[in-house]
C-alpha cells in the first residue's frame, strides 16, 4: 500500500443494515460508543441502510463536503457500496474504513492491519488500489468498481452456493460442492482473437477470498496490479480438486497485470466482491487497475 498521511477526520459515518437480527447494527452501537468515549471532540453519525444500494448514496452524499470517515459496518457487498458512493464524488477527500460485519469479509480479512478503533484515533490514512469493470462500448458502457476482485463463473456460483447453505466451514465448503454441479462453461475472446473456454475468471486484488480460499501467493492491493487466476474448463472433480487445493494450500503464484480484455459469446454472470450481476452476450468487457485511487485505514 502506498505512503501514508495522518490527518483528523471532521467526523466519523457509520454505514449498516439495521436489521436488529443482524450483527451490523450491534457492531455499529457498540462502535460509535466506542468512538465517543476516545475522542469526544468528533462527532460520529449513524447512517442506516434501508435497501440495495442504499449505501452507495449514502456515501456519495457523506463524501460531497468536509473530510469524513466513511466506516462500512458490512461484509465485501456493503462496503462495495460505500467506495463506488466515495468515487462517485470526483476531488473528495472522504476516507473508508470496513468493520468487518458480513459472511465472507475478504477484504478485511486481507488487507486489516490493526483494530478499526485504533486506526480511527490513529488517523494513519494509506492509499489501495482498486478494480474497475467497464461492460459494453460508447453510450452504453457501464462501469462498476471493486476493492477485492472481479470473478467469472465459479466465484458467482459459490457466493449463491454459501448464501443459500448453512453456516460454518464445512456446511459452507459442502454447500459450494453441491453447487458445482450447476456450472456452466463459459467462453471468452480475447483482444487478439484467442478464444477460451473457461470455468472460472478471477481478476484479484487481494490474496484471499470465499472466506477459506487462498487464490494467490502474490496479491498486494497497491502495486498497480492484479492477479489473473484462470481455471480452463475441466471435469467436475478436478474443478473440486482446485476448490479443495484453494481452501488448504493455495492456489499459488498467479499471473499479474494491470489491465485484462475479452468479449463475451453469451450472457455470464460475474460478482464484484460481494454484488451479483450480469454481462451481456456479446460485449467487450475490460478491467483495469486504478492505482492508489482508495484512501483507507484499517
């Protein structure tokens, strides 16, 4: 990660699902208490979510003035919201923070160095880089950031697999096998005309992901790159072979680059850290590294 600056925030966001059968809302109180009783001086605002992408307007309202602290009490989804809200304000100067209060939790998982309170008195900000997906051409491209990864494939199949399983490691891991089954090859050309059928396309910013998985030996999230991690298609079992190898050793040292293009031959869906969309039949596709563009602590 690049250099880092100290600098106080004029205020301290907190970004959650209240749903009071839901960890963030507890996470979120008990941070803000937290938060009062360290520095008394800052003020701290609550900021619930109340439906789909709801947090990225929040942000995108919190970044427009002063220099807040946006903290996502989420997992990878919630706190997907909060950067692509921060981008969306050209010239901010918001921070972003990520209490770790999801399913999965790649990014605070890979990329947390000390307690988010800590950090917050700390004041230390770093910059990441982040993942920009641009779907379609001219007029119609649309364009979607990531802070974690970009996947194709397997990686949307397990996210539905582990949401709709129970939780633990091994009801999860069992719940990804069961969805296996469902996969689909898909097919991609690539700028030079190449074409390959794949089943699965991860574009990585960070080492670990799935919660168990450890995709990369090489993922450092401010270099100005990412990893291309590729799984041609294959039979069943040595695609749960790569999945088992994932969650135990590793996947290993990965090809890094800081811009990948193809066209896709039909619709496929694909998953920016924790949100699910799709990507039409047809339509270049292009991801870029946007160096150091995120300020974050943590």
């Amino acid at each position: 990660m690049t250099g880092s600056e100290t600098e106080r925030f004029d205020r301290v966001v907190l970004i959650f699902n209240p749903d009071p059968d839901k960890a963030p809302r507890r996470l979120a109180r008990a941070l803000h208490a937290a938060v009062r009783q360290r520095m008394p001086g800052t003020p701290v605002h609550e900021r619930p979510t109340h439906w789909a992408g709801h947090g990225r307007e929040l942000a995108r309202a919190e970044a427009g003035h002063g220099r807040p602290l946006l903290v996502s009490v989420s997992g990878d989804g919630g706190f997907n919201d909060v950067v692509n809200g921060i981008m969306d304000v050209p010239g901010n100067t918001a921070v972003a923070a990520v209490m770790a209060g999801g399913n999965a939790n790649d990014h605070h998982r890979s990329t947390h160095r000390q307690p988010l309170l800590e950090a917050i008195v700390d004041s230390e900000v770093r910059h990441i880089d982040l993942l920009r997906l641009s779907v379609g051409e001219g007029s119609e491209c649309w364009t979607r950031l990531a802070h974690s990864y970009i996947g194709f494939g397997l990686t949307p199949l397990m996210a539905v697999g582990m949401n709709a399983g129970r939780k633990g490691v091994l009801r999860e891991l069992a719940a990804v096998m069961r969805t296996l089954g469902g996969l689909e090859p898909f097919e991609l050309v690539r700028s030079d005309g190449a074409r390959a059928v794949l089943d699965s396309l991860v574009l990585a910013n960070i080492a670990h992901m799935a919660k168990y998985g450890r995709i990369s030996d090489s993922g450092y999230p401010a270099d100005g790159k990412f990893e291309v991690v590729m799984l041609p298609h294959a039979g069943r079992w040595w695609l749960a072979l790569m999945t088992l190898r994932a969650v135990t050793i590793g996947l290993g040292r990965q090809p890094r680059v800081g811009r990948y293009a193809f066209r896709t031959t039909r619709g496929i869906p694909v998953q920016t850290d924790g949100e699910l969309l799709t990507v039409p039949a047809d339509t270049a596709v292009v991801i870029e590294s946007v160096p150091g563009a995120l300020p974050v602590i943590g």
